[in-house]
C-alpha cells in the first residue's frame, strides 16, 4: 500500500486511542483497509499468517457492544484480528505486520490501540 504522507509523519501521529466515537468507520475507509488486509498474506520473512478486519456497520451497530476488550476498550466499532503459522521467525513477522496495518489504519484516519 502506498502511504498519503510520509511514514515519519504517520508513525508521529499515530497514539494509542482507548475511547472512540461510537459510530461505523465509513465504507470507503473500511474497504481500503480489508483490501490491504486481504493482500497481506505473508511477512517479510515469509511467514504465512492472515489478519481481518470485524468491523460494524450503520445497520449493526451494536453487535460488537459485547465483544471483550478487558474492559479498557470503549466505542470501538473494528477489531483487527490476526492468526499466524508456526514458525522459526513467526512472532516477528506477526508483530511487523500487525504495526504495519496500525500505520494503514492511521493513514486512513482511524484511531488504533
């Protein structure tokens, strides 16, 4: 995925955000971010793992309301979630990709946590 700015100023933007407006993310962005979740099925150090977006939208919007955040979570309507094979330099692939979709969230306009 090609960035709007430069990943500098998206890493500088980017905070942990643990409240959120209770509303869907828009389509568009929504979209945009399953596209780039779908094509991300290996790490760099080709590890195969998965990742999907479990997001609300206007007709549903409480049907994460109950979804388990430990409590600390509040009005999010996404998850990413993500699943990895087992292998020698798994966690580190895992971790890579993950941050990078944090950084595509951000671009969008999404806050992360």
């Amino acid at each position: 995925m090609t960035f709007t700015k430069p990943i500098t100023e998206i890493i500088q933007q980017r905070f942990s955000c643990q409240t959120y407006l209770e509303k869907p993310i828009e389509a568009a962005k929504r979209h945009k971010l399953q596209d780039f979740l779908a094509s991300s099925k290996v790490g760099p150090l080709g590890t195969p793992l998965r990742f999907h977006l479990i997001a609300a939208t206007e007709q549903d919007r409480d049907s994460l309301k109950d979804l388990g955040t430990y409590g600390f979570i509040q009005g999010a309507s996404g998850f990413i979630v993500g699943a990895v094979e087992t292998a020698g330099k798994d966690l580190e692939d895992y971790g890579y990709m993950m941050e990078y979709i944090i950084l595509v969230a951000t671009d969008l306009g999404l806050g992360t946590c």
